[in-house]
C-alpha cells in the first residue's frame, strides 16, 4: 500500500490485511505489543472458531517485528512455516500469516513514531491463574456437609443430655419416675 493510505496517516505501527473476500478493512497495530485472539480482550480480536482465546502476540522489538504462537491449539504461521509454541519468529514486511484458519497479510507502518507508541503503551494487567492463588478455597458442597453434621451433633446433644429423665426403649413402658408418681397417686 502506498504510504499517505487512510490506514497509515492514523498512526498505526502496523496493520494486519484480511485475505478473505470478506474482509471491513485492515486491522490496525497500534502498540508495540499486541495480543490476537479470540475475544474482546484482546487487542486484535478474530472472530473466528480455530482462533484460540489467546492464539498469538505480536511484537515490535530491536527495530523488528515478531510474531509469537501462544500454544494455541490450530497453530500460527509466517509464510506458510508453522510457529514453534512460545517462539518469537521474525515477520517480514508483507509476510503472509495464518492465525488458526485466519489468513493476513502484514505490513509494517515504517513512517510510523514507535518511540511516542513506546511511551503510551501501558502493559496489561496479569490476573493471577487459579493455581497460583494463595488463598485456599473450601468447597461449598463440604461446607454444606459440615453444618449439617454440627447441626445433627448438637441435636443429639440437646435431645439426650439436657434431661435427668430417663429414657426408656419403648414408649408405651412407663418409665421409672412415671411408676413413682403412679404409686403416690394410687395410695
């Protein structure tokens, strides 16, 4: 593309174009590292079934872009050669990607001020995995079982060892202290 371009006066370091007759327009780079994938959280965001959630980053360093698959599952490709997982592989101005099924065309913005791109960029926050918690969890289904035996353990408690009543086997056999209040009204 030539260089006074729409897509190159907005100050984009780089654009990815769609090779799909389908394609809106180009998908513009506009910080030195950004993240593909599948879904609103990532910078460059395909919509498409074999882009992973997070497939691959793309990256300006030393003067030169790379490209880097995230262990996604349909694999990234520069010029038809298949990404190593977590590899950063150089990108040549004009190379063709794939991104899963996701063919594109890269093309470097030359012209474009990296060190003011440098300055604004601001990395993303890193949430910290589930495994890496410090915190423990108890599951709600085993803190459910635990009230419930408290709850049995306390019933049992009241029921049996609040009263000096005795407790017989039966319910029609009179107790004890029911055979003395028996006689003395008998007599």
């Amino acid at each position: 593309m030539a260089g006074n371009t729409p897509e190159r006066a907005t100050g984009a370091l780089a654009s990815l174009v769609s090779q799909s007759a389908l394609a809106q327009g180009p998908l513009l780079v506009r910080k030195p590292i950004v993240s593909i994938g599948q879904g609103a959280q990532n910078d460059i965001a395909l919509d498409d079934d074999t882009v992973s959630t997070r497939h691959a980053q793309l990256e300006l360093a030393a003067g030169a872009w790379k490209l880097t698959d995230l262990s996604s599952k349909n694999g990234t490709y520069v010029d038809g050669a298949r990404l190593e997982p977590n590899t950063a592989t150089a990108v040549p101005d004009g190379a063709s990607l794939r991104i899963g099924a996701v063919k594109l065309q890269f093309q470097a913005h030359p012209e474009a001020d990296v060190e003011a791109a440098r300055a604004d960029y601001t990395p993303p926050k890193v949430k910290k995995p589930l495994a890496e918690r410090s915190r423990p969890r108890l599951p709600v289904w085993l803190l459910f079982l635990i009230v419930i035996i408290i709850a049995m353990v306390l019933l049992l408690v009241l029921n049996l060892g609040g009263g000096t009543q005795a407790v017989s086997a039966d319910f029609n056999t009179p107790s004890f202290e029911q055979l003395e209040w028996l006689n003395l009204l008998a007599a």
